[in-house]
C-alpha cells in the first residue's frame, strides 16, 4: 500500500510479475544507459565481428536512451527468466553435439515476448487505465545486462554474464517500457561484481575470447561462431569448438554462481528432449529438410539457415575423434552447400580419414579443394583411427 492507502503501483507490477512466473523483476527510471561507452569502445574495437545491426547508428542511439523506443515511456520493468541448468544423461553411447541450455526449449524470444505482453495487459486492468508499452528482448537495441544490472537484478560478472544470487547466470533478460509513472524499486547503486579473485570462466573458454575480465570478442566466442556468423569458421578455432553445435555454456558450466540446483526453471524452457539437448550427430548430419523444420519450430535453432547448422555439424562431428562420424562426414560431402563440404572436408583431415579426402580433391568448388589441400598431405592420411 502507498501512503494514501491505494495500492502502490510499484509493489502490483512486480506482484503480476512474479505471478506470471518471472524469477526476477524490478523497476528502473528512465535515464541514460550507464554503460553505453563502454558498448560503443566494444564496437569500436570491431569485437562484435559481423553482428553489423549492433553497430548501425539506429541501435547505437536507441541503446543510450530508451525514448527512441518508446517516447513516452515513463518507466522501464526489467525481468529475468531462468532456465534448466541440468544436462541430461542419454542412455546410449551416440556421438552426441551440445545445445545450449538457453536454446533446448521454446525459443525464449517467443516467450519472454508473450509474458511480456501478458505483464502490460495485466497491468492495464490492474491500474485500471491503458498503458502504452514496448517489449524488448534480445534484438531490441537495449543495453540489457546494464540495465538488469541496474535494476538490482544482479551484478554483471566477468563472463560479461548477468549473475543474479539464487539463479544465476542461466537467466534470459527481458524488459517492459511503460508509459506510467512508477517508483523505481531498485537502489541508486547497483550492485557491485561478486566475482572476486574468482577467474574460472575467464580460465575455461577454449578459444580465449576473453580481451579480459569483463569484455568478450565475440569473434572468437562459439556462441557467436554457431550462430551468429554464417561463413567460413576460421580453421584455428574449429578444434576449440568440440561438440557444441549451437552456442556454448563453458563459461558457464565452471561459475560457482551456478552450482547447485537453483531455482525451478521456467516450464517452457524446459528441454524439449534429448536430442534438443545433446542432439545424435549422425542422425542431425542426415536431417531432411521437413524432418529439421519439425525438430527445431518455436526453438532458438530454427534462427540459424540449415547449411549453418550442417557447418557445424560436422565440425563437431571431426572433434568427437570417431570414427564412426566418418560415413555421416562423407554424407556431408555431397551436400550442395560449399560451406557444408568445406567444414566436412577439415573434419575428414581431423579423423584422418584419406580415402574420403581424396574423392573431394575434384570438388566443384575451389574454396573445397583449396580446403582438401589445407589438410596435411594426402599421403599421411592411409589408416582410419579405430
Ligand atoms: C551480441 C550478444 C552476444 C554476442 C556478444 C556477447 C558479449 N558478451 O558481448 C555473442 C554472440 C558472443 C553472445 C553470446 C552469448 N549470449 Co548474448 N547477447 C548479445 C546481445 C544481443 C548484445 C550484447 C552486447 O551488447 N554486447 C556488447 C557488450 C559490450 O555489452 P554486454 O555484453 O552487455 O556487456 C556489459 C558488461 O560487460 C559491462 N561492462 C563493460 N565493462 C565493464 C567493467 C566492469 C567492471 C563491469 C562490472 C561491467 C562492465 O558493460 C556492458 C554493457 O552493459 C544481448 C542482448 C542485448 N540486447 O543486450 C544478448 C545477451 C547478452 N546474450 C545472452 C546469452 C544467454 C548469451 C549466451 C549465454 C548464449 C550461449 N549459451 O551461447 C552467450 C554468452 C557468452 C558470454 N560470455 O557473453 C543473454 C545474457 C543473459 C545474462 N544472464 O547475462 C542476453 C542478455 C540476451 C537475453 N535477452 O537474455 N551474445
Ligand atoms: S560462451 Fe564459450 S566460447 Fe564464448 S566466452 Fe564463454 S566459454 Fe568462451
Ligand atoms: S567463474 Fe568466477 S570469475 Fe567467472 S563469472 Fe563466475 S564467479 Fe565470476
């Protein structure tokens, strides 16, 4: 209750929040981004690689003030949506690729956006007026770990990640601008880094993206390799890659925030099922093209085009060391895709795999040959590791 004994519009947006399953929730002012240097030094860096929209003018300016996006936005609701943070366990010994844990459910784009319209409309009929709002998730040129950060949701770690105490870092963020008056919830200071002497993450990433504490180059991170770019992957930091197919939790997996069982995560994020999780390579490097869209509608892997998905299929299937992946591998060979030859080709080399080599030194392609003749003398390449 506010002073005047009328509910106190603050305490029922965070209620409504919490009831609609958001592990946390807090309201922040209107105000200039506090980080936005620090984001424009990122660009200038050239660290966010080929993510071009991030540094196109529209989406530098939106990200230092949050009225471009909304002009009468009065208040900014900022939310956190945890996620399954267990792995499961296949019953079966197949060479199985890692998904991100952010990705093996419903596309979170899809239900932070519904819960997020679901907060306005509840909102609107609590307070009894209409509010003008705008959902951000994710693509919206929105500081989002700043302004989580800034909401008192958690401190941003030197994973870059958003950790919040009790859930961790395995949060998807949200926002909600308003047009309604509403007292901030969080303190004018957010809270400071836990981090500590602490530098596990900074010490587990396997292609060294971290510049340092605190500042990633998403050049070298798989996160950004897998999904993000869709070329050529540079061959030094295809072995780094192992087996994750889309994204990577490494940085993650090793963070003491996330030990423990945390709190129950949201249903829909949920693992839709094993292989949403840790996908049969064998069977994915076979996928038809109905079969895929099936496997991966309203999830995160449908944003990625399949010869991306093939790319690094079969990356992942030269760094399990099997070779059993070799047929799926020789498959991949007569994809139409040249993208899709060439990480098969570099897989090949990686098993050792001679024979096969040899049939794509005729590739059509130049970028393939060129790949074939990357690989260490044909000649070294007799026996097929058992
Ligand atoms: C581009 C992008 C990426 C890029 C670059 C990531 C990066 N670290 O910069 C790539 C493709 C690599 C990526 C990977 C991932 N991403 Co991403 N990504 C984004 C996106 C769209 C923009 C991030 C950005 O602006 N980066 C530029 C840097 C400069 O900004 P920043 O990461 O926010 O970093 C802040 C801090 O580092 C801080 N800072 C700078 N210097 C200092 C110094 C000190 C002392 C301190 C305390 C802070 C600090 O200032 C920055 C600005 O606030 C956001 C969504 C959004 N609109 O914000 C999602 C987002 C950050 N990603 C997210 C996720 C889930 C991931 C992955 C976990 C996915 C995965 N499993 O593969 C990985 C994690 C990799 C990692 N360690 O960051 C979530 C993170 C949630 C959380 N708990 O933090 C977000 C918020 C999306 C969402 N809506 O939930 N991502
Ligand atoms: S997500 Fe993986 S590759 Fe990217 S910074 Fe973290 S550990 Fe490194
Ligand atoms: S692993 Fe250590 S340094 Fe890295 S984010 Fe977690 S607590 Fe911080």
């Amino acid at each position: 209750m506010s002073s005047s004994g009328s509910p106190d519009p603050s305490a029922t947006v965070i209620a409504i929040a919490r009831d609609l399953g958001f592990h946390r929730a807090a309201i922040v002012p209107i105000e200039p981004a506090r980080r936005h240097a620090a984001f424009v030094a990122w660009l200038a860096a050239g660290r966010a690689g080929a993510m071009a929209y991030l540094a196109t003018p529209a989406h530098v300016d939106a990200r230092a003030d949050l009225r471009t996006l909304l002009g009468a936005a009065r208040a900014l609701i900022v939310v956190a949506l945890a996620y399954d943070r267990v792995d499961p366990i296949p019953a079966d010994a197949l060479l199985r690729g890692r998904i991100a844990r952010y990705a093996r459910g419903e596309d979170y784009h899809l239900v932070m956006r519904d819960r997020l319209v679901a907060l306005a409309d509840r909102v609107a009929t609590a307070l009894g007026r209409p509010v003008a709002s705008r959902p951000c998730v994710d693509s919206a040129p929105v500081l989002e770990r700043d302004w989580a950060e800034r909401g008192g949701l958690g401190f941003t770690a030197k994973n870059t990640m958003l950790i919040a105490p009790g859930v961790g870092s395995y949060v998807v963020l949200g926002e909600l601008l308003v047009d309604i008056e509403l007292a901030p919830t969080a303190p004018d200071t957010p809270p400071k880094p836990r981090c500590g002497t602490c530098r596990r993450c900074l010490d587990a990433c396997p292609t060294a993206a971290f510049v340092d504490a605190y500042v990633l180059d998403a050049r070298r991170c798989i996160s950004y390799l897998t999904i993000e770019h869709h070329g050529v992957i540079p061959r030094e930091l295809r072995a780094a890659i192992g087996t994750w197919v889309f994204g990577c939790d490494l940085c993650q997996e090793v963070c003491p925030f996330n030990a423990g069982g945390g709190e129950a995560p949201d249903a829909l994020l949920r693992p839709r099922s094993v292989e949403h999780a840790l996908p049969d390579l064998v069977a994915l490097a076979a996928i038809g093209t109905n079969q895929l869209r099936r496997h991966v509608r309203r999830t995160a892997l449908r944003r990625i085009p399949r010869d991306v998905l093939l790319r690094n299929v079969a990356v992942a299937l030269g760094n399990t060391g099997d070779a059993r992946a070799i047929p799926a591998l020789t498959g991949l060979l007569a994809n139409p895709s040249p993208l899709v030859r060439v990480h098969a080709v570099w897989a090949l080399g990686q098993l050792g795999a001679g024979a096969e080599l040899r049939a794509a030194a005729d590739d059509a392609d130049a970028d393939v040959r060129a790949e074939v003749a990357a690989c260490a003398p044909l000649d070294n390449f007799d026996s097929v590791p058992g």
